[in-house]
C-alpha cells in the first residue's frame, strides 16, 4: 500500500463503518481534504477488509487515477474479494455486514460516531431537548432508538436486558452471525453523584466484570447533558488531578486499554463521549 494511505489509514479509524460525514470529519482531523481524504478513506477501508492483493491492486488503480473514485462496482474496480459496496459518496466503501465481534464492535463504534456528530455538530440537533433528560434510562432509550434507525440491517439493538446472574447492560448490538452482543454502557457522567473516581469504577465493575463475561468487546458511553447542577470538572483527590470532559474520557480511554491489557479476555473497551452542550456553546 502507498505510503499516504499506510500514513493515513489509522488516523481514520473507523472509516469503513462510518457515514460519508463522519469519515470525512476524521479525515480533516488528519489534515486531508479533497482528493487526499477520498483517497485516504479508501484506504483505510481496503486496508481493514480486503486481501493484501487486492489492497496491492487498487493502490496501483488509484496511482494511475482509477479504481473505486470513478464510482465502478467492487468487482470492477480490482478488487473482487472485499465485502464491501460504494457507498452515498465517491470513494467511501461500506463493509455490507458484520462477521465477528471486532465487526459488530467497529460498527457500533461508528454508529455512535455519527450520532455524536450529529447531537454535536447537527444543524437540526436534538442535544438542547436531551439535555432536559433527568436520567439514564431516558437517554437510554433514545440512544438506543437512534442506533435501531441507523442499524440498515446490519445489526438489532436491545436494552436493558437481564443477563443470567441479574445484572443488567443498558444497550446491546445483535448479529445473528456473530456469537456475542456487544453490550454499551451509558453514563451522565456530569450527574452530580458521578465522579471521577466512580466512573473508573463502573468502567471496570458493569464492563470488564459483568458484561464481557459473553463479549470479547464493550463500550462505555458518556453523555455530558450540562444541566444546572451537573458537574463542570471531575475531580481525582488521589491524582490530585482536575478533568474536563475531554479530559475525562481520554483518562478513561487510557484506563480501558490497561484493563484490555490486563485481562486477556477482553479484546477492546472503547469510551465515546457525547457532549450535549458543544452546540450551544458555539452559538
């Protein structure tokens, strides 16, 4: 593969799940805008779902300024054995289902990317009514509600649903292919009876303990909702640290990879923090 997409491509992350929108946004995170984020797009998709051949091949296509851009099947486009399809936009493939766990996980991942630019960012934004939420169970159900609508098939949700020792996960990601649910936790971490401290808690007692006893992957959903009485920071006495909210989910963040690190059952823990009150500050 070229360099510029190798260099790319895990900049990108999740691109081969997302929207064209959410795709492009991390592209431009990366520094890439036009043809470079198209391209770098595909990459990062051909890079995680086809063959080493066939990245091979459309990395040869896209040098002499052909393959997937000019809007040509997959099969016509040197690259016959990817699951994928072109998707609303030039250049950005979309993998047609999940297979494993790490699928189902990937996806969720990005459908929570898109509602996050969408909650954030959207010029028809619900954040201002979620923010009138008064607890979990409420977002909950809209969350998972949103997710249902942008599921296109590749997945069902279910939430709140009892595993066999009682406890209970918020929302859960199906795939009749896949052997296990990817279960996503939510937090109002700015509730005024989260802290810091009890939220790294509840990372590794709901997630690692209790739900991933079925999945090999699990997601930790914040939602900072900016209420009256909601927390602004998170303080850690024994850090004798102060966190914002992007702060605090990248603590977290780094907290879930030394979980995964330590249990060899689990293979990714992913925080998503949705902030409810980005919007309204930038007006």
């Amino acid at each position: 593969m070229s360099e510029a997409l190798t260099r790319t491509a895990p900049l990108l992350g999740r691109a081969e799940w997302s929207s064209p929108k959410a795709a492009y946004r991390r592209a431009e995170g990366a520094g890439l805008d036009g043809e470079g984020a198209d391209r770098a797009i595909i990459g990062a998709v051909v890079s995680s779902c086809c063959s080493r051949k066939a990245v091979a091949e459309l990395d040869g296509k896209l040098a002499q300024g052909g393959g997937p851009l000019d809007g040509s099947p997959p099969a016509q486009s040197g690259i016959p054995d990817c699951q994928v399809t072109l998707g609303k936009l030039p250049g950005v493939l979309v993998i047609l289902r999940p297979r494993s766990q790490e699928d189902l996980f990937k996806l969720a991942l990005a459908r929570l990317d898109d509602i996050k630019l969408d909650l954030e960012e959207g010029d028809e934004s619900e954040a201002s009514l979620l923010r009138r939420v008064q607890s979990e169970v409420e977002l909950r159900k809209v969350i998972a509600n949103r997710l249902r609508f942008s599921a296109a098939g590749k997945y069902t949700t279910g939430s709140e649903e009892e595993l066999a020792d009682a406890t209970r996960t918020d929302i859960r990601l199906h795939h009749p292919e896949v052997e296990a649910r990817i279960p996503i936790e939510l937090k109002i971490a700015d509730a005024a009876h989260w802290s810091a401290r009890t939220l790294r808690e509840k990372l590794e007692e709901q997630l690692s303990e209790q739900y991933l006893r079925e999945a090999r992957y699990g997601i930790y959903l914040l939602v900072r909702r900016g209420a009256v009485n909601d927390r602004r920071d998170w303080r850690h006495a024994e850090l004798d640290r102060i966190f914002n909210f992007s702060q605090l989910a990248a603590w977290l963040q780094e907290e879930a990879h030394t979980l995964v690190r330590a249990n060899p059952s689990i293979d990714g823990l992913a925080v998503i923090a949705i902030d409810l009150t980005r919007r309204d500050e930038r007006l």
